[in-house]
C-alpha cells in the first residue's frame, strides 16, 4: 500500500514568504523511506533559503513545486501608501483592506461572517493621512485585524464621519472578531476616531485617539466591542489645560449593549464615556476630561429606567458621574477627586437598585455633597433599593442612606436631625431606636420620622440618651 503525503512548508526569507509543497510516496512497510525522505526535505528547506536571491531553481529539484502563496498579512506600504503622511494613502489602504476581506478561507464565525484566517492589516510603523474614512468592505468578515501605526485624518476629511468605521451597509451584514491595535488615530478636528455599528466581538487595544470633534469612539448597536488600554482625548494635555473649558465631544459613546471599557484613560472631551444601553461595565476608568465647574461629565449614563452598568475601580478626576433615572446601578471601589460627586438625575423620578458603595470622596472643604439629587424635573417618587454607604469622605460632605445617631437629654423628648446625612430628603423607611435611660423605666414612643428628623418621647422626665438607626432603602423589607 502506497501513501501520498503532502507537506507544505513556509519559510519566512525576510519579508518574503516562500511555501514548499512536497509530493512523495512513501511505503508503508518500511522506515527506510522516511529516512530519504527526511534527507530530501532537509536538503529542500536549505535551498528555499536560497531562493530569493536566485534566478531560478535548479533542475534537479524537478520533484519540487513552488507556490506563491499570499501571506495574509497586507502590508500598507507595498500597496504604496506613503508612511511618512505627506500624500494621501486612502485608495492604497482601502485597497489593502478589501485585499484582506478577499483572503477567506473556507470557514465562518458567526453564520454569514466570512472567516479571513487572521489576515490582517500592517501599517508598518508609518503614518498615513486619509481623506475619507477607511470603511471595512462591504462584505462580510471576521478574524481580521488593523495595527501597528498612525492615522490621521486630512484637512478635507468629512466632519461627520470616523477614520476607521466598522459600518456594514445593510443589516444582514455583520463584522465579528476584528481587532484594531497598537493605533495612533489623528482625527485632526474632522469628526471622529473609531465606529463600530452593529458588530459582534470587536477589541479596540492600545490605540491613542486625539483630535476628534465627536466622538473618540462610537459604538452603536451590535455586541461586545471591547475596549481596553487605551488613551483618549480631544486635545493633548495632562490636565489644568487653559482650554480646558473648550474641551467638546465625547471620549466614548456607547449606544449599545454589553460592552466593556477597560483601563481606560480620558484626558479631554466634554463627556467621558456616554452609556446609552444595557449591561456594560467600565472598569479602571480615568476621567480628567473636562472637570465638573467647566460643565464636564466623566460618566454619564443616559439610560433612564434600565441601565445595568457597573462602574468599578475607577478615577474620577475633578468630573464625576450623572445618571438619568437610574435603574440597577453599581459604582463601587471608585475615587472621587477635586469635589468631583455622583448626581442622580430624575425625568420621571424612578432611582432603583443604585449601590454606591466603598468609594472614596476628596475634597476642597467648600460643602460639595458627595451624591446629588437633580430634581429640577420633578422629585424621585419611585425610590427601591438605594444604598448610599460605607464611602470614606475628606472635604466633602457625606449622604448616605443609612444613617445612625445619639442624643442625650434631660427630659420627655429626645430628636435625632438626619436631614444633613441622608441622601433623599423626607424619607425614613425603616428605623430603630434604643432609650438608654439608666435606673428608669419610663414608657416612651417613636412619636415623629418626618423631615427626616427622629422624635422620641417619654411619660416622665428622665435622663437618657437616644440611639438610632435610619434607613431610606427597602432592601430585605418584608
Ligand atoms: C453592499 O452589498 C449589498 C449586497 O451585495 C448590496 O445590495 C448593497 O447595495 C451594497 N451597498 C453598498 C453601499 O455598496
Ligand atoms: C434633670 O432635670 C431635673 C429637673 O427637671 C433636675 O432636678 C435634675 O438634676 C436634672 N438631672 C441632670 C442629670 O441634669
Ligand atoms: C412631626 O414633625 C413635623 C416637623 O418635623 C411636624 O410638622 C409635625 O406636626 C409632627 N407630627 C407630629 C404627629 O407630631
């Protein structure tokens, strides 16, 4: 019995992939056969070394065929996009684009998102001006990526769009697992950095994106961008900036649903991170974009009545957060800088299932509370679940939720005011109180929670002292 095997071979010669194929026969009874054959391939490796610098191959080799076999990494420079930026290089990175999205092998992601086999997009190191934005195709694709450079957007590039747009132009179309890495992106005060509309699984990693009048990135519809490790911001500074007041546009626009932002730093925009969907979590964010007093906002989370964002571990630099009817918010392990606070905002007056929890305040001492009721719209009716607690606070004012206090007096009437330190003005669900009063033991009574202030009386005068414990969340009511 005879087997035919089929080795390919790929050698890296510089930047010059040579491929291999070998066809032999080899017998099954015996192991003197893969000995030769062994031989032959090593003395086959040595002469593709060669190759490059030959004009052509032996014939002795007659066994041998050689294959020019594309490398899936695209090269801008050998598509002549010039890196050094002084001409424009669209056509020649668009062209190396649409090369990419034409390697896919026989394979798919999701169903209908071609698989490219990890082709990818080198910038070589260079920088390239680009007067329209580099679209992906319009087909579909996945497992591909863009990296290793700069882009920067001309003079003449539209305002209203990004450089590197992951757009597909009919919604049956859909880009899966393309990553965008190790980029500088310019946008030169001509629209936006990155947008990724309805695209599933896409990683943003490593990218410094300045110069945009909208957006840094834009993410609308689709699934699971990530974004990790990456610097953003309008103008390069590194804070007290004298334009400060200026900064505009949005560092991250998230219009969508389950995303991650992840060790992120922004330095200028007017809002940091915009969330208007569900179910995403900002992780070890930094935010000195554009500080409170300026009219700045690190976070601002525009999903009234269901968000499900987590804010966890991250730095609030002189600008803080805002929730419109806030509904499932976390904002834990944080750190308020500079007077920066969290303002709950109401539209129709529903805050529910917000923790604000273990974060810490530092202030300037000028009374700036650390969690704000913007009511201008109508007060909060529908309060569930709230938990303002255990935030450690320097020169701010501390609110919370849960609140205890003492009093002593002489007398038949003990008040404990917790106006100053609960959060939701008027508004006492649960409270317990002990009368220490010594030998006595006179008969007494919660007489009063309104105003937030607890009243506690005796039939007799005697000497007490009051303790109480206050809270305005439901959580474990029965
Ligand atoms: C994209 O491709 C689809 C299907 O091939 C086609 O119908 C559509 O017109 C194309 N859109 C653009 C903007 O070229
Ligand atoms: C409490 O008040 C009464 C009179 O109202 C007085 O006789 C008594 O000394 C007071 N006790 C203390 C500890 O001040
Ligand atoms: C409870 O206290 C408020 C002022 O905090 C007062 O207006 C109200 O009359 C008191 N209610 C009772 C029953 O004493």
């Amino acid at each position: 019995m005879m087997l035919k095997k089929t080795i390919v071979l790929k050698l890296l010669v510089g930047f010059v992939y040579a491929s291999i194929i070998l066809d032999y026969a080899e017998s099954s009874y015996s192991g003197v056969g893969g000995y030769h054959d062994e031989m032959r391939r090593i003395a086959l490796v040595k002469a593709a070394h060669t190759v490059r610098n030959r004009a052509s191959q032996p014939q002795s080799y007659s066994t041998v065929t050689l294959v020019p076999q594309r490398s899936r990494v695209h090269h801008a420079t050998e598509y002549g996009a010039d890196p050094t930026g002084r001409l424009d290089s669209t056509e020649a990175l668009q062209q190396a684009l649409s090369d990419a999205f034409g390697s896919q092998v026989d394979a798919h992601l999701m169903e209908g998102v071609a698989d490219l086999g990890g082709a990818e997009v080198h910038l070589d190191g260079g920088t390239y001006t680009i007067s329209h934005p580099l679209r992906l195709p319009n087909i579909s694709g996945g497992n591909f990526m863009i990296h290793g450079g700069s882009i920067r957007a001309s003079d003449n590039f539209p305002g209203n769009r990004h450089l590197i747009e992951l757009w597909p132009s009919s919604s049956s179309l859909l880009y899966e697992d393309i990553t965008l890495k190790d980029l500088m992106i310019n946008s030169n005060f001509r629209g936006g950095g990155i947008s990724v509309i309805n695209s599933l699984r896409t990683t943003i990693d490593n990218c410094y994106i300045s110069h945009f009048t909208t957006n840094g990135i834009l993410i609308e519809g689709g699934h699971e961008t990530y974004i990790r490790n990456s610097f953003i911001g309008q103008h390069i500074n590194v804070g007290g900036s004298h334009r400060e007041k200026d900064f505009s546009g949005i560092g991250i626009n998230i219009m969508g649903n389950d995303n991650a932002v992840t060790d992120v730093v922004i330095f200028s925009a007017s809002i940091g991170i915009l969330v208007a969907g569900q179910a995403n979590v900002l992780t070890g964010v930094h935010c000195y974009n554009k500080a409170t007093g300026w009219g700045g906002t690190g976070i601002y989370i525009k999903a009234p009545g269901l968000t499900q964002t987590r804010i966890l571990n991250s730095y609030f630099d002189f600008t803080g957060v805002v929730a419109e009817d806030p509904v499932q918010l976390q904002i834990t392990g944080s750190f308020f800088l500079g007077n920066a606070f969290v303002l709950i905002k109401s539209l129709a007056g529903v805050v529910c299932g917000v923790n604000i929890v273990d974060n810490m305040f530092s202030g300037d001492y000028t009374g700036v509370k650390i969690v704000q009721l913007d009511q201008s719209n109508g007060p909060f009716t529908n309060i569930e679940q709230v938990i303002v607690d255990r935030n450690t606070v320097r020169g701010m004012v501390l609110k919370s939720t849960v609140a205890r206090g003492s009093v002593w007096n002489n007398g038949t009437t003990w008040a404990v005011d917790f106006s100053k330190v609960l959060l939701f003005p008027d508004l006492i669900k649960n409270v317990q109180y002990t009368l220490h009063a010594g030998a006595k033991f006179p008969n007494h009574v919660l007489r009063n929670v309104s105003g937030n202030r607890v009243t506690v009386e005796s039939d007799m005068p005697v000497t007490a002292t009051l303790h109480v414990s206050v809270d305005q969340s439901m959580v474990g009511y029965i």
